[in-house]
C-alpha cells in the first residue's frame, strides 16, 4: 500500500493552515489528495476543488482504504482525539503544531504511533525551510563551534488568539528549530519564563523564555502578540563564530560573523578564568547561499520518505513531546511567577512514560 506508487492522503480540518497543506499535497508527486474533512463543509469544497472527496465526517475518512495517511490541522485541543482514531484505523499521521494541547496527550499519541510501526510526524515547517537546514548543517559541521547562547524574537501585532496564550501559539515555533539544530534535540534542565497581559485578554499576550542548558549555554525567547513592528530574528553565538538569522530579509537571511569574545592568560587553575585576559576577535563575515525550496513542500516530501522506509521522520512524535514538555514547564513558571521548572518526562522506547 506504501510503495511504488502515490500515497493517499486526506486533510482533516479547512481553516487557516489546512489549504496550505492541500495545497502541497496536491502538488507533490508522492501523494495525491483525496479528501477534505471539516465540520463547514462549504469550507471543504473550496479547500478541495475537483476530483477531491468532501465530508463532514471523520469516520468515512478513516474507513477508505485508498487513504495512506491524514494530516491534522485542527485545534490543538481536538488533535489527540483525531490522531487516536487514525492511528488505530492503520493511517499515518502528520500534525500541525503544536503536537497537542498536553504532554499527556501527545504521549498516547506517540505510544500509539509506536505500537502500531505508524509514522506520527509533528509539522514543524521551519524545520524545512533552506535557512535551518544550512543552521543545523553548520552546527554540525562545527563552523560556530560549541553553542554559548541563542536569543530568538518572533514578535508582531496579532492575531490574539482565543484558546491559547502567546507561549503556546509563537513559541513552538522556536522551541521546534531549537530542538532540530540542536545535538542531542532540545534538552534545557528547566525553564523559567515570564508574561503579561496588559489587555487583560485573560492570557498573556507577551512572554520571555529562558532556557539554560547542562553545558551551561542559554536560549533566550521573546514572543509578543503587540508588537507593532514584526521581527523574526534568531542569534545562535559559538566558541568560533555567531550566526544571525533574519527570517524576514530575503536576500540575506544568514549571516556569518567571525567574531567574538577570546580568553587567554589565564593564572588560575580550573574552571576559573576571572583573572583571564580578555580579546575580540574580529573577523569576517560571509552569507551562506541558500536554495530556493518552499519549507512545506519538503516536509510532505518527508512525510512520505519516512512512510515508505519505514523509519522516524526529522520532525517525529518525539521531538513534538520535547516541545510540549517545555510549554507545559512554561506554563508552570508563568504560574508560579517565573520561578525556574524542571521540564519533566518523555516515553522511552517500551511506550512508557518515565521521568527524564
């Protein structure tokens, strides 16, 4: 059924994201669409056009045969009650961001997945964008050498949105580039985090992020719904080079700074450099070139690689759990008045839910 041929996929929900993926899908040689499914099924025929079957049903979606896999681009609170059903129809399943609306949740859907040899992949678009691959490929090149800091900013005005609050809706994704570039994923050892709701919208509409790591490296993230001015900017520094990403400038959106900050002369023992003489580097900067690909186009590419090698995709269950166990740490923080929150478990390979 996975092999040789196109794969049949269906779109289950025909808001915001889901013409983008019907789209891709429709395009792509590795899968042909063959069906919308939404509550508004006004809404699924002008997602679907001809030769695309439309329902408002997810039964009938997951009882044909011709359809390999779905592709979830609901709520985040609807997508372990969609992905449950699918996964015991024997459907593979793509989600859209986040993976869903608890770690519990995405845990099931994961062990699911898992239990079944199923691909369950988490949409994380950015993760298939030219610029992070060329990021990840230089840090695992060793070009920026060992990470010292990551400062991330994904600010603008709007939209607020009316089930979640800034940290669930922006930072995911952040958090999901982090854990793709990243050696060993996202791992922090916490989280200690901060908002502000100064519309009084009854969740925060503006956030701060910190995510300190073991090898004592920090990731810092800002999230704003108010900004009046939209940036999309990451700064990634290493013992070697600083790279600067500008997801909104397109004709360089890397740069590549040989600069920074040297210690030398150290008098003391250990891990003691206080008396350590202090020099900067300053070196060239180059802008890598980068391919022009559209990210979802990639990611259905993998979507269906993953399907017929029968292997984890990039952007698999797992890495969406990583994410959910920092939003649901950053939550708590936010709660607890930014006090620092360990980020808590992941499944291990048996299906079990274990502390990390």
């Amino acid at each position: 059924m996975t092999t040789g041929k196109e794969l049949g996929v269906a779109v289950i929900g025909a808001g915001y994201w889901g013409p983008n993926l019907a789209r891709n899908f429709r395009s792509s040689d590795d899968w042909e669409l063959r069906a919308i499914c939404d509550l508004d099924l006004d809404r699924a025929r002008r997602v679907a056009g001809e030769h695309v079957a439309v329902t408002t049903a997810l039964d009938e979606v997951l009882a044909r045969d011709d359809i390999d896999a779905i592709a979830i681009a609901t709520p985040a609170r609807t997508h372990q009650a969609v992905a449950l059903p699918a996964l015991e129809a024997g459907k593979h399943v793509l989600v859209e961001k986040p993976l869903a609306d608890s770690f519990a949740h995405g845990a099931q859907m994961v062990r699911s997945a898992r239990e079944r040899d199923l691909v369950l992949m988490a949409d994380h678009t950015y993760c298939y964008t030219p610029a992070v691959l060329k990021i990840r490929e230089l840090i695992a090149a060793g070009s920026l050498g060992d990470i010292l800091f990551i400062d991330s900013v994904r600010i603008n005005l709007g939209l607020i949105q009316p089930d979640v609050d800034v940290f669930w809706d922006l930072a995911p994704h952040d958090l999901s580039i982090l854990d793709f570039i990243l050696p060993g994923g996202l791992r922090p050892t916490g989280v200690a985090a901060h908002g502000a709701d100064p519309l009084h919208a009854g969740r925060p509409c503006v956030g701060y992020l910190t995510l300190p790591f073991g090898d004592g490296a920090l990731a810092h993230i800002h999230v704003n719904w108010l900004s009046p001015t939209k940036i999309r900017q990451m700064v990634i520094g290493g013992t070697r080079r600083t790279l600067v990403w500008d997801d909104l400038n397109p004709q360089q959106p890397l740069s590549v700074y040989d600069r920074g900050v040297d210690l030398a002369g150290q008098s003391t023992g250990g891990t003691d450099r206080s008396d350590a003489t202090i020099s900067y580097r300053l070196g060239d900067t180059w802008a890598p070139a980068l391919p022009h690909r559209e990210a979802l186009g990639q990611m259905v590419t993998e979507f269906a690689s993953s399907i017929r090698e029968g292997r984890a995709s990039r952007t698999d269950g797992e890495s969406g759990l990583r994410v959910l166990s920092v939003l649901e740490a950053t939550a708590a923080s936010v709660r607890a008045d930014g006090a620092f929150s360990q980020v808590e478990r992941e499944p291990d390979l048996r299906g079990k839910v274990s502390a990390a």
